[in-house]
C-alpha cells in the first residue's frame, strides 16, 4: 500500500455549460478504478482511502455537477445525468475497463455508468447505497411530494434527517455535526434538484438493464431485512461494521481493502 498518492486535478467540458473536475492518480496501464462521492458531498472525501489502495492502481475521483469544484448551468438533474458525468471522465482518460464505486447517491449514478457503459464497466459498488427503501426505489407520488415540500420549505431540517437516518445509535454529535454543516451548504438549485432526481429515479428498472455484478457494502446497523429480501437476488448486499452511512471517510484503510478486493475479483479471468 502507498502512503500518499499523487495526485492531478483535471477537468473535462460537457454541454450546459458544465465542467467536470476530477482527481486522476496511479500509473495509466494499472487496474482502474473510479469513485463518485454522495449528495452534497466532494471527492475529496475519498482521498484518505485512496492512499490505502494499491500503488499500481488507476483511480479517478470525480465531482458531479455542481459539487466539488464541478459546475454547471444545466437544468437536468437525473441520474443518469450524472452518469454522463462520469463517462465523461472515463472516456478524457481512455479508460477501456474499470470498477465504479459510489458512495450513497453516488450508488445510484454508478449503477447507471455500468447501464451507460457495458463494455467499459465490469462491476459496480455501492457504498451504503441502493438498500435505502425511502429514497433509491421510485416513490409513489404522494411519497415523492412530501419529500421534496420538506426539502423546499425547511433545507435544513431535511438534512438533518439525513443525517440522522445514516447515524447508527451511539455515532458521535461532533461527526453528525460536520456531516451536517457540510451538506447543508451544498449549491442550489442543484442540491434539491438532485435529491429530485434520486427519489423519481426507477431503480428496479436500472438494475434489470444493468448486466454487471453488484455489490453493496451496507452498514449493518442500517440496512432493514426488507430491503434483503426485496433485493438479495439482483445484487450482493455485504453487511459491514464501520462507522455511519459516510463509513469511506471514518474507515479509510477498510473500505480500501474491501474495493482493492473487489477490483480483484473483477479483474480475475474466472470472474463470473
């Protein structure tokens, strides 16, 4: 394992006035893995991770439109707008094959890479993603409605509830705070607008479009058996015992062995 990547920020122009800006390290020819951050959040929340992956690695950490450093005056804010994102990306670095990893709402934009892109993406991650009942199925209307009335009338309290909701008992004040003061700063009109986008987005027709493997590494203490039961056979659902919903940023070295394994396993000729 490394001590420190190098890293290279680097941009790449989409239509809508949209720039990307993204974070490249690792040698060109090694195993290539690309990493979207949650809502509200950056990619440089994966930056103590990468440091704990393979040297010979390939990695590419990406903002989404308006996060990060990204931005854009488009007025679409799906995810599978948010995949183009990233393909983006993958294609500015001629990436041919990879594992896309995304953390919480970026769960749902990596399973719409691997639909976008069948032939460059071999398997898809979701970190403490696509389990939340709530929010990654599409809502009926009523549910939709009454989700999006709170976000727009009190922003703050809606995150809070996020947070909160991704909080096993006992997570400490301090870090619920700082989770908290960072989302709620996220760039309007696309913080609500994205949270739109999640909750109108059709997951059950993504994942039977999408032919990759999935895996799911989900906080044990947040993932309900419904949600095991409802989806235990369209992708692979690990239980895992480290920190809260933002578990990338709290256990760095872990979740980087558990991705490093993954790419492996991707990478293998007898990978089914």
């Amino acid at each position: 394992m490394t001590a420190g990547r190098t890293r290279h920020d680097r941009e790449v122009r989409r239509s809508g006035h949209t720039t990307i800006r993204y974070t490249a390290s690792g040698p060109a020819g090694g195993p290539t893995l690309a990493l979207i951050h949650g809502w509200a959040c950056n990619r440089t929340d994966f930056d103590a991770m990468t440091d704990h992956l393979p040297e010979n690695y390939r990695v590419l950490a990406i903002d989404l439109a308006e996060h990060g450093q990204s931005r854009s005056t488009r007025d679409v804010w799906t995810m599978e707008e948010f995949a183009r994102d990233v393909a983006a990306v993958l294609e500015a670095e001629s990436v041919d094959t990879c594992v896309v990893a995304g953390h919480s709402l970026g769960g749902a934009v990596a399973v719409e890479v691997g639909r976008l892109l069948p032939d460059t993406v071999s398997h898809v991650v979701a970190l403490d993603a696509l389990h939340y009942l709530s929010l990654f199925p599409a809502q009926s209307d009523e549910q939709t409605d009454a989700m999006l009335h709170l976000f727009r009338t009190d922003f703050a309290a809606a995150v809070r509830g996020l947070v909160e909701g991704g909080s096993p008992a006992g997570t400490d004040t301090a870090l619920k705070d700082s989770y908290f003061e960072k989302m709620v700063a996220v760039r309007q009109p696309a913080g609500v607008r994205s949270i739109e986008g999640l909750v109108r987005w059709d997951m059950d027709a993504a994942l039977r479009e999408t032919q990759q493997p999935i895996t799911v590494f989900a906080i044990r203490d947040l993932v309900t058996q419904e949600a095991i039961d409802r989806y235990a056979d369209r992708f692979d659902i690990a239980l895992v015992d480290l920190g809260s919903h933002h578990f990338p940023v709290e256990s760095p070295e872990e979740t980087a062995r558990l991705l490093a394994a993954t790419v492996e396993t991707s990478a293998s000729p007898t990978r089914a």
